[in-house]
C-alpha cells in the first residue's frame, strides 16, 4: 500500500498541522505511546524507526517525516496491513485506528 499522495495545497494544509495540533518531534527510534500522550500528529526529524503503541484511539494520527532520510512505522497491530510501513523523507502518512490496526486513510 503506498502513502496518499497530495497535491501542494493539501500537503501544505497537513504541514500546517505541525502548529496547530498537539505534536510530537522524534529525532531517534523509540516507541510512542499514542494514547498516553494525546498526539495529533508525529514529525520525525531524524532516519528513525517509530513503534506506535496504542490501546484505542479515536482519531486521526498524521505521522510527516521532515528528515530528508527514509522513516519507518512499525507496531504490533497493523499498519495498512503490514507490521510495517515505509515513510520516505519529505512525504505524510494519515493514520486512523480501527480497534484492531491502524489504516491508512
């Protein structure tokens, strides 16, 4: 499954969404706790693994990777299908969890 593409003005409304959404920046591999911490949105900042971990949540996750080096998603519940999920630098990936895994919108 491939991320969705956007054309320049839906891509520049996501990136909007690092400022007015309750954000996370990652600079190294880590698992995240979704839940816990109320995220809106993720900006990796570095070539990093991020481990979603989440129990249940009720909205939509934008995960963008500014590093200008490949990202990748991984989780014990599924990401589009896959344990894991490639992020190449410069692009966004919208995430919705389902109760069960996370699918790509």
């Amino acid at each position: 499954m491939t991320d969705k593409l956007y054309g320049s003005s839906q891509r520049n409304n996501n990136i909007g969404d690092l400022y007015n959404l309750p954000t996370l920046k990652i600079s190294r591999s880590q698992p995240v706790d979704i839940t816990a911490l109320g995220l809106r949105c993720i900006n990796l900042i570095g070539g990093v693994t991020l481990t979603l971990l989440a129990t249940q949540i009720n909205q939509q996750l934008l995960v963008i990777n500014t590093s200008g080096v490949l990202a990748m998603l991984q989780s014990a519940a599924l990401i589009g299908g896959n344990p894991t999920h490639s992020l190449p630098a410069g692009n966004l990936v919208d995430l919705q969890w389902n109760g069960s895994t996370f699918v790509i919108q």
